[in-house]
C-alpha cells in the first residue's frame, strides 16, 4: 500500500510552499488508495515553538485536508512526534556505532569553529576533519559516560551516490563533498537525517515527495538506508516558488508566505489549492480549474515540471475571484461572516442584497469591506477631494450642480422606491448628456460619486435601491453642498 506523509516542524509559520508540497503527497496517496500520515518533527529544540503545532494542524485542517494517522488520532506506528521517540533515534545510532557505520565525537565548539574558519579560508567546502573518527569503540564509550558528545555518521570517501529521483530524473552526488553529518546531537536529541530515516522506515512510508532544497540532503539518507539494511522509499524533490517578480525563492523576507496568511487576507482555501497545484505541476488535458478531488484523480507525479514556477498574484487573484463568483451568495455571505465577524452586526437583509451586488467584483474576502463600506457609513466629506470628483476633466461645475439638483428632487418624488422605478431615470439621465453635450459617463459618475464617494462602485441602480431614498438624497444633497 502506498504511505506517505508530511512532516511539520513546529518552529514558525506553515508556509504556503509546505501546503503545496502537503497536497501533492496527500494527491499521491489518495489516487492509489493509500494513507497520508501527519508527523511532527520538533527535534530542533532551540527554534521550537509549543504553540506551533495545534497552529499547524488548523491550518492544514482550513485547507480542507485530513490524514490517516497523525499526532492527534494516533495510529498503528505511533506516537506520531519526534520529541516523543527519543529512545527510539538513540538505538539506532548505537547500532550505526556497533557496526562501525557512525561514531562518537567530543570537540567543542571552539574547536568546530576554527576548522570551519580554517577552510572557509583555504576556499574549502567546510567540513568536520574526523578528529575523532578513530577512537576506539572502547576507549569511546568511556569518555561518553564523563564528556559532552555527539554521533556522527562515517561517509564513505570517493564514492558516488546515485538515485532515481521521482521529479528530477538521476541524481549523482560525489560522497567526498559529504560532512560526517552530526546524528545525535548534544542534547540527546536526533537530528533530521537520522530521525526522518528512522521514522520513514518504521511507520512503512513508500513514497516520498518534498522540496528541492532536500536534494542535497538525500545522499546522506542513502547511506544511512544502507546502513541500517533497509529499503529507501522512493523520493522525488520539487520546484521551489519564485517570488512574484521571479527574482528568487518565496521566502518571508518578500512578504508574509505563511499558508494562514493567504486566508486572513480573504483568499478561499479551495482556489489557493487550485493555484499552488499548477505551480510546477500541468495537466495532460490543460485544464487549470478543478476541484480536490478532481486534482487527486488526475495527479501524475509524471507531469510535475523541473523547472521553478513563479508565485504569480495576478493568476491567484483570477482564481479567486472565479471561485468568489461560482458560490452559492448564502455560501458566500456565511464566508464572509466568518471572515468579518462585524459584520454580523448589520442588517441581514441589506446585507444579502450587498453581497449579491458586490460578487462580481471581488477578487479576495477582504475586497468585501473596503469595497462596500459606504453602504454601512456615510463616508468622509472631503471637500477639495470630493469636489474634484464630482465634476469630470472639463465640465463646468454649475452644470454639474444643476444636474444633481434636478436629480435629487427626482429621487425625493420616486414612490415606491424600488429598482423598476429608479431605472427610468436612466433616459433622464442620458438626454441630459446629450443636452448637454456630454459622453454618458460625465452624467452618471457625479451621481456615482456622490452617493459612494468614488468613481467606481457597484450597478448605480442597485446601489442607490439598497442605500434607500432617505440616504441617497441626504448624500446627493451634501455634493451639491460642496459645488455650491
């Protein structure tokens, strides 16, 4: 049975690559009936973070995923964090000792500094110089009991590895470019290599999919499955995100790349899922919407591409404005009142009527507020701004004046106020641009402006239906105040 997994570390923010990199191993094992486990990995005890990981594992849960076996459920191969097999990592790199595959090492920091200064500047690719690669098992054990030490593994010299990676094809790496990679550190802790070997192996993980970054990390784990005399479970190393500009690899020095992020802005799980899935991944049929479910029956780790996509907002921001627009508007007003929980607080009714209005124009959640705000309160009279608004790039204002007046005094009379008799002032409207010599815009936009104070808003029509006929000439009435 195919197993794969995902291994956060709950040492910061879950970044939006990790859910790529998660619906991928997730797809994989979905297709060909398998199981997806969830491990934690909190080895590195300096960068850990306690809060981190329930923070972790809500935000893959918002993402619309569930595993198998995980930290939570538990499982057949638990416990399912690292911090909680301990005794497990130290075994094994005992038995790495015993068959001379790995072995103690007592230099202190001083001293690891100055041999990584030393071939920094002798132009060296820095590594450990085996000081302590031939003291005695014996003589080993003893100081163990008395001095600080880690274990490291032996690599062997001269050697080239070689694998079949998933993704890239055949990778060779020279073992001679290899550190005798620290296993156990001074803490007692394991560190990644030794622990995601050993973990990988006994909770039967088959398939692998993570980072290109790992790629230089996969000839160690190589040599450690040899080793122990087990199976390497097949591996594949996927593009890195290019930031937007295509500059370099999407990291937090850019902007915030957290997962969680992408959803406190208004971005719907389902299209962030659409979106990373096609960052280095093309479908055969060349379909670029589709749901979950629809992604995990057509997943191929054949079609994943080599080359380093680019995060490109304006193709999220089309997605998501598609998905927006595909709800049911009772599926998007209950998003939204989650997303904004104010505005619970205001009429449901009006609201509904908003929400349908404003679907077409959304692009993410957030829009909803900022583009819609002066249905909820009246917005700032800005006088000079508000003027240079109301009157379009040469028109005289006093027409401008005269036509708003004309208009307000229409709308004080309109009974009974509703969308059928406010759109038959739209011949009113246009023979007044005609009149007065105007393109259609001149006419409708101070009217526009008056009532949202922009240039761009909803359907006019709509908007002045929902405001209500008591607002609607209360703000036509202020615009005329500023002209005067």
């Amino acid at each position: 049975m195919v197993r794969t997994r995902m291994a956060p570390s709950p040492t910061g923010e879950y970044h939006i690559g990790h859910i790529r990199t998660l619906l991928f191993n997730y797809a994989y094992a979905k297709n060909r009936g398998g199981k997806f486990i969830i491990r934690i990995e909190d080895t590195d005890q300096q960068r850990y973070i306690k809060e981190a990981t329930p923070k972790i594992l809500n935000v893959i849960k918002a993402y619309g995923f569930s595993w198998d076996e995980g930290p939570d459920i538990g499982g057949p191969f638990g416990p399912y964090t690292q911090s909680e097999r301990i005794p497990l990592y130290k075994k094994y790199a005992l038995e790495l000792i015993e068959k001379g595959f790995a072995y103690y090492c007592f230099c202190d920091k001083q001293r690891l500094n100055e041999i990584r200064k030393k071939s920094e500047q002798e132009h060296k690719i820095p590594k450990y110089d085996r000081h302590c690669k031939n003291i005695s098992f014996k003589d080993a054990e003893k100081r163990a009991e008395k001095e600080p030490f880690v274990i490291r593994l032996k690599v062997p010299d001269g050697e080239i590895l070689e694998y079949e990676d998933l993704v890239m094809g055949k990778i060779s790496i020279n073992a001679d470019n290899l550190d005798d990679q620290i296993l156990i550190k001074s803490d007692g802790f394991p560190t990644y290599h030794l622990a995601v070997v050993v973990d990988d192996y006994l909770m039967q993980i088959t398939h692998i999919l993570r980072g290109a970054e790992w790629i230089s990390s996969t000839p160690k784990h190589i040599l450690l499955y040899r080793y122990f005399g087990w199976q390497m479970p097949q591996t594949g190393h996927l593009p890195v995100f290019l930031d937007p500009l295509g500059e370099g690899k999407m990291s937090k020095r850019k902007g915030s790349v957290s997962a969680q992020s992408f959803l406190d802005k208004g971005y719907l799980p389902e299209a962030l899922l659409n979106f990373v899935a096609l960052l280095g991944w093309s479908p055969k049929e060349g379909k670029d919407i589709f749901t979950l479910d629809e992604f995990i029956k057509n997943f191929d780790i054949s079609d994943i591409n080599k080359s380093n996509p680019t995060f490109n907002m304006d193709k999220l921001n089309y997605l998501n404005g598609y998905y927006i627009r595909n709800l049911d508007n009772n599926d998007l007003l209950m998003r939204l009142l989650t997303f904004d929980p104010d505005l619970k607080n205001t009429d449901k009714e009006k609201l509904k009527k908003i929400v349908a209005l404003e679907k077409e124009r959304l692009k993410t959640l957030g829009d909803f507020k900022d583009n819609t705000k002066f249905f909820f309160t009246d917005f700032e009279a800005d006088t000079p701004t508000l003027k240079t608004l109301l009157v379009p790039t040469g028109r005289a204002s006093e027409k401008i004046l005269r036509h708003l007046t004309n208009l307000a005094n229409l709308l004080a009379n309109i009974d009974p106020w509703n969308l059928e008799n406010l759109k038959k002032l739209e011949v009113g409207i246009r023979d007044t641009a005609k009149k007065n010599n105007w393109k259609v815009i001149d006419a409708f936009s101070p009217i526009r402006v008056a009532v949202s104070g922009s240039l761009v808003s909803p359907p006019l029509f709509e908007t002045i239906e929902i405001l209500g006929k008591e607002e609607t000439v209360k703000r036509i009435k202020q615009a005329i105040k500023i002209l005067n």
